[in-house]
C-alpha cells in the first residue's frame, strides 16, 4: 500500500513540475544565450516587411492599410504586381519593387489568405518525405510554387538586374506562407544563378518573415548566408513540428492543436528529432524580437537576439495568448520599427567611444558563426549535412583540380559541361523546371536521387 502511495506521489509531482515548466516556458527563453544584432544588419528588416505589407495593397497610390510612418515607398518603383487572377492559385500574390534608395530588386510574397482555396491547396500539396532536394528535405508544394514564380518572373529580375549594372541585390521576402516560397526561391537561384545573368550569392538575400517550417536542418544551416528568418517572440509557426498543412486544416482550433503538439514533443528525445532527415525547420539565421517578460504586463523595449541555432532551434510550443498575434505582418513590422530605433539609440550612445563592435569585424564574426553551425551539424550527425556551403566546396574543387593535372574528371562531369557549354539561343527562355530537376539523377525504380549520391553508392 505504502509503495502504491510512494508511486502515486512521484507521478503527480512529476506531473505538476511537467505543468510548471510548460506554462512559464515563454519565447524569450529560446533565444536567452543569443547575442544582441547590429543596427547595421538588421536595418533591411524594417524595410522589407513595409514592402510586404503593400502586397496586401489594392493600389499604393491611395493606400487602406496605412502603417504607423507611412509606407515610405515609391509607387513609381513598382515594377509589377500579380494578384490571385494572374497566378491561377500556382502562388500568393507577390510584387517586384526596384529600390534606387538602396540598389535593391525586391520581390515580396504575401502571407496565407485564409478565404482563398488555392493557398490551402498549395500547403495540402506535400507529404512528409516527399520532396528531396539539394541533399535535404523541403515542402513539395512550397518548392513548386517558386519554381512558378521563377517561371514568370527570371526573365524581368535578369533584365533589372544587368540594366542597374549589375550592382543591385536582389532580395527575396515573404511572409508566413510566401516566407516558405521565398526562401526555396532563393535555394534556387543561389544554385543557378548564372540563369539570372551570372548573379554572385554575395548579392542575394532571403527575408522570411514569421518563416513556415519549410527546409530540412542541413538546408536551413546551409543557406544561413543568405536566408534570414524574423521571428516576434511567442510565434506559433516557426515552432511548430506538425506539417503545415494539418496546422492550417485546423486553424479554428489552434490552441488544442498547440497543446496536444506540446504534449506529444515532451515524449520525443532531441537526439531522434534531429537524426529524422524530413523534419522541416525554419530556414537560414534567426532574428527573434522580445518584447515581454515572464510574469510582467505590458510589453518593453523590444530586444533582437540572432544566432545561427543547430540544436534548441525552436523546437518548443510556447502556450500563450499571444502566440497567434505575434504572427501577424502588422504586429511584426511595428515592433521592427521600434527594434531598430532602439539599436539606433544604442548606436549613438557610444558615438563618443569606438562601437565595442566594428562593422568589418562583425562581418568576420556572421560568417565564423555560419561555419561554426555547418561543423556543429556536421558534429551531431545531421543527415546529410556538410561544412561547406556550395559556394566553397565548387571553388575548392576548382583549386585541386588546376594544381593536380592528373585527375581525370568523371563521365557524369563531362556530360554535364557539354550540356553547359551548348550554345544557347539569344532569347531563349529558361525553364525553371529543368534547371531543378538537374539536381537529380533517377534510379531504376523512378525516384528521384542526387547526382552526388547515386554516384557514392555506385
């Protein structure tokens, strides 16, 4: 009897301390051990989420949705706009806005709309597992619609991008659904870019605001470089394992939903969720904006913390009633705003004193951070993971292969530089469709295979 008892006890207090942490687990702890950003590199974010937010817009000379601040874009700079009658339910809505300001080429993709059936079929249009690509595991529905979008739109980018000298960036952004586009867009074109003129890697970027759980943890610390995630504190997407598409299915009851996915993780070791090669995370460096504290009222400074997380990457359900505002584009861009005001008051403050960070070695330290990531993933046997971006690996290739002579390359290498070096019609257009799939090889069975990989089996 008295065991019984003993057993009961330990039961319910485990219980009650599983309870207590769960309920004062906030968003701020995910990030507690990350540095503080710079105003220089998250200055952009502000920016990029106004451009989304006039996605929404009907005609931006006479704007509804006026944030606080105004738009501060130029109407005249709008180079296109598809809405949901030119994409055919193919993609969100998006524009193409040229900033002379900043010698940037944005395109920026909206957010799910949740009285459109063609969004919920694009998060419907995946399996888990179903996709692979670039040696990871992306949404199939998510990678089919940037490829549309590249479809329509590489041929006006390569043209903005070479009649500005090809000294412009080019950034993609999108929020929540059209983060998750966006972010294997740039996948793509990072991959290719020699289809939109022979643009460098250096000069594309990635905005993912509010980001869907859309690339596998190897490609998430691969494209760290480039790709760049904005999460508001207690943010239910980012952190949620569940496909998207179950997550959407029932949006009407989200807070069951968020509590049985907490139940559930409390179970899984984080050994066996980071050795499942198909589980998505939010891709590239992390920014997290914090603006509350535990056990307080109100909201404070807002506070941005970035790292280049592997392991603890958002992987916990934070149960609060904020968890859904904090997802939304408004909020976001509002409290961006006050970030970056307050990183500039920061700034100032220490005009009189050298910054304790100079902006060439804070650039040091953003690219020591994302090679650190690549080994640390490379170090807790990641599935497919490397420690060198594509970049690196194709130039160190490069530099053996001139100072050895006497390596020959292979069959596949020769095929495939005949297929490069053909000549191309002038105004031949690319199909997009292709350029992906020549990532892949087939096997007997039909599925698709990287070419690196069929060749290490073989």
């Amino acid at each position: 009897m008295s065991v019984s008892c003993g057993v009961e006890c330990v039961v319910i207090l485990g219980c009650i301390r599983w309870a207590w942490k769960r309920c004062t687990y906030i968003g701020a702890d995910d990030s507690a051990t990350w540095p503080t950003a710079t105003h220089e590199e998250f200055e952009p974010i502000p920016r990029v989420c106004r451009i989304i937010l006039a996605v929404y817009e009907p005609n931006l000379q006479c704007p509804k949705y006026i944030p606080a601040g105004g738009y501060r874009l130029n109407p005249d700079w709008v180079i296109k706009r598809v809405a949901y009658e030119d994409t055919l339910g193919h993609a969100p809505p998006y524009l193409i806005y040229l900033d002379h300001d900043n010698h940037e080429i944005v395109l920026a993709i909206r957010g799910l709309n949740l009285v459109k059936e063609s969004d919920y079929k694009l998060l419907l249009n995946n399996r888990l597992g179903m996709q692979m690509f670039d040696g990871g595991y992306v949404h199939y529905g998510l990678l089919k619609s940037a490829i549309w979008v590249l479809n329509n739109e590489s041929e006006t980018l390569k043209k903005l991008w070479e009649e500005n000298g090809k000294e412009y960036k080019m950034v993609f952004a999108g929020h929540s659904l059209g983060s998750g586009v966006a972010a294997l867009l740039t996948v793509i074109v990072v991959n290719h870019g020699n289809e939109l003129g022979g643009i460098p890697r250096s000069s594309v970027k990635c905005y993912a605001v509010a980001p869907a759980r859309c690339m596998s943890l190897n490609l998430a610390v691969k494209y760290a470089d480039v790709i760049c995630s904005v999460v508001l504190q207690d943010d239910f997407l980012p952190r949620t394992p569940t496909p998207l598409e179950d997550i959407f299915k029932s949006i009407f009851c989200l807070p069951c939903l968020l509590f049985l996915v907490c139940l559930r993780d409390t179970f899984i070791p984080e050994g066996r969720k980071l050795s499942d090669p198909r589980r998505l995370y939010a891709p590239g460096r992390i920014y997290h904006i914090v603006e509350r504290k535990f056990c307080r009222c109100g909201r404070y400074p807002p506070e941005v913390r970035t790292a280049i997380p592997v392991d603890g990457r958002f992987e916990h359900i934070v149960l609060s009633s904020n968890a859904t505002s904090d997802h939304a584009i408004l909020w976001i861009e509002r409290e961006a705003e006050k970030a970056l005001e307050r990183l500039k008051e920061l700034t100032t403050e220490t005009t009189t004193t050298p910054p304790k960070v100079q902006k060439f070695d804070r650039r040091q330290t953003i690219e020591k951070e994302h090679k650190d990531a690549l080994e640390r993933a490379v170090s807790l046997n990641i599935p497919h993971a490397v420690s060198t971006t594509g970049e690196e690996s194709s130039s160190s290739i490069e530099e053996s292969s001139s100072g050895d002579k006497s390596v020959e390359p292979c069959k596949d290498e020769i095929d495939d530089s005949k297929e490069n070096k053909k000549p191309l019609r002038k105004n031949a257009r690319t199909n997009w469709n292709e350029v992906v799939e020549k990532l892949f090889k087939r096997d007997e069975t039909g599925q698709l295979l990287l070419k690196r990989e069929n060749s290490a089996t073989e």
